[in-house]
C-alpha cells in the first residue's frame, strides 16, 4: 500500500506540482517551502501522516552504528536546505536517516544578493549563489533545543560550520576564530549528533582559503585543541584533481576528524551549454553534474584511506541505483537535496526500498557489507 502512495505522490509531483513550481522563482519557492514545513512540522498528526505515507518501516539491513551513533538508514539530506534547522522534524517523517543543518557560522550572515538559485532542468541541477545565509550558530542552536526530544529521537544530527560569509573573516586568523567560535557553542550540544567543517563554499568573501594544505592544517590544528568528543567530518571541494584532494587528505588524518562528506558545488560551469546556462546568472552547480566528480573520488578515497576515514557520499543522486553505486564505491552514508527538488518528498522513502533490494540481491546481510563491494581487490589489498 505504501508502495503505491509513494508512487502517487510520485506521480502527482511530477506532473502536477512541480510545473507549477517549476513557473516560479526558484527563490521563491525555496522561501515558501520552508515557511511551509515549519508551519507543517509543528503540527503532529501533520508529521504523523507524512511518516505513514512516505516513510520505509525501519529494516535492519539499513541500519548502522557509526562513531558510536546509530544511523536508521544512509540516507541523508545534505547541508544547503535547512540552513537553519527548520525543517528537522519533518525529514525522519519522509524517510531520511539523518539530516544536516546548516552551514551555519559564527556570525549572523544574510548571504550573497539575491538571486540565489537558477534552474537547469535539462542539465538536473541547480546554480546556486546563497553564500552561506543563515540566522548564526546561537539561533540555531536555540532553535534545535526548542524541540522536543521524541521529534528527533533516533535521527542523527549533523550540524555543518563554516567560517561567516564577510570581509572580516578573510584574515586566517579571523576566518580561523569564526570556525573555533561555532565549535565551542556546538561541541556541548546534545542535539548535534556531528560537526561538518565547511571547507569548501565556493561563493564567499575570500573564496575556500583552507583547501590548501599548510591552511587546513593551521584550521584543524585549532579544532583539534578544544577536544571536541563528537565526531567530527570535514566538507570537500569537488573540482580538485586527486593529486590536490589527496594533499588535503593527508593533513586530515593526521587530526582529529572522524570522516569527509564528498563534496560541494561544481565550478564546472563551462560543460553547461551557454543557451541553458547564461553568464550573468552567479553560482556554482549542484546536482548531475556533480554525480561523477563526486564518485571518482570516493573510489579513490575508500582506497587510500577507507580504514581511517568514513566518506559521506553526495553529489547527483536521484535513484537508488545512484546511492547504491556511491556506497559501492566507498561512501557509507550518502546525502542529498538536488534528487529532492527534481524527483520529489517520496524520494527518500523510495531510496531505502530500493536500496535494501540492492543491497539484499547482492547477498550482503546488511548496507555496511556494500561498502567498497564495486573496488577490486588486487593481491589482498584495495588499490591506491
């Protein structure tokens, strides 16, 4: 039954609701949903029907204990959505496994001048040019603890930090104090299961300074002395070649971070056809065109450093068989917002069905036995 409401709904977005949609301002509608689901989210049976609809019964195949947390499913909704934890209750209603709030930075920040998002339909992605608005870590934090503690019971929350998008932070010394100041607020806080560092926003003041090496370094080096005992990931850029993601890699390890999310928005706005695409439009692409980028270097990560690092795959999926092949590759846990807008609510549901058939024709018992499973194996070891 819940098979065939989910492929209504399906259905329904898609030919319905979405054309109209899809004749508005998409910072409009970006504004308009989320006023929407925080009204809707409040409302209980509201969130009561959404997770009898759209929700996939929690199987075990699915599940995992990572970092000591226990992950219901590795479908994740990726930071840049619920940029200021607004939307929380609603996400485990429709089928996430968790969620990330944010980026959110020390500073109150209002982002870049609007328009924020152009549409690419042929493309299925987004331009996006937000620049990291968001009410600031404080707020956020106030709002988390606003709900109540049944709304979030068994969905891991990650909260993802970046350094505020203005000129004062474009000082390392600065820039640095911002992060280190979200992080003393966040470490303490119950409701945030992991700490994301944002390295890799590619549309702020001062561009993405800590993906060099000696910076990251100097960044981490500041994290790791305020003892933070939750898991921390770190946040990648998408558009580097291994041998520069790689340099960035070998400073993370050498700290106290648990995992990457692979990766942020593509800069690659030169392989969109200029009619699709025009010039003046600002920002940097999420979606199918990130879908590549983002699998070549979880293979290539999982391989030089799956026993050290846990990879948080995002970037391009819009099926099961798209999170499938990144959890194949490598990812444990996969994220998402760009399959959401195209496809539709029922999509996460439809994720973990999909993805527990996957996983269960292959012979693996449970999603943390796929892990890697697309790599060969050459003399006993994954190769580099």
């Amino acid at each position: 039954m819940i098979l065939y409401l989910s492929r209504g709904i399906g259905w329904g977005y898609g030919h319905l609701v979405k054309p109209l949609l899809f004749r508005q301002s998409p910072d409009i509608v970006h504004e308009r949903m989320v006023k929407s689901a925080r009204i809707f989210g409040a409302f209980t049976p509201a969130v009561w029907l959404m997770r009898r609809v759209l929700r996939t019964n929690a199987t075990p195949l699915l599940s995992q204990t990572i970092h000591g947390i226990p992950f219901p499913n590795p479908v994740g909704l990726s930071a840049g959505l619920d940029k200021n934890a607004e939307l929380l209750p609603l996400l485990p209603a429709i089928g996430f496994g968790f969620g990330t709030v944010g980026s959110v930075t020390h500073q109150v920040c209002v982002g870049n001048p609007r328009p924020w998002f152009y549409r690419l339909p042929r493309s299925k992605s987004l331009v996006v040019h937000v620049g990291l608005a968001n009410h600031g870590a404080a707020k956020v934090i106030e709002r988390l603890n606003h709900y109540h503690t049944s709304r979030l019971q068994d969905f891991p929350v990650v909260v993802s930090v970046a350094k505020t998008n203005n000129p004062t932070t474009c000082n390392d010394t600065e820039a640095i104090a911002d992060y280190i100041g979200s992080l003393k607020l966040l470490q303490n806080e119950p409701r945030a299961a992991v700490l994301e560092i944002n390295i890799s926003c590619p549309n702020t003041y001062g561009g993405e300074p800590f993906t060099d090496p000696v910076r990251l370094d100097a960044l981490l080096a500041a994290v790791d002395a305020l003892h933070i005992t939750k898991p921390v990931w770190v946040k990648m850029p998408i558009n580097h070649a291994w041998p520069e993601f790689n340099a960035l890699l070998k400073i993370i390890i050498k700290h106290r971070v648990q995992g990457v999310t692979i990766g942020n928005l593509s800069k690659q706005r030169s392989e969109i056809p200029s009619e699709e695409l025009p010039s003046q439009v600002k920002g940097n692409l999420s979606g199918l065109p990130t879908q590549a980028l983002s699998d070549n270097l979880i293979a290539k990560t999982y391989s030089a450093y799956g026993s050290a690092l846990t990879i948080i795959g995002v970037g391009g999926i819009f099926t099961a068989e798209d999170a499938y092949r990144k959890i194949t590759l490598g990812a444990s846990l996969v994220e998402l917002i760009t399959g959401l807008i195209y496809t539709g609510p029922q999509l996460p549901g439809q994720l973990n069905r999909d993805l527990a058939k996957l996983a269960a024709q292959d012979g693996f018992k449970n999603i943390a036995e796929a892990v890697g499973s697309g790599l060969h194996v050459q003399n006993g070891k994954k190769p580099v």
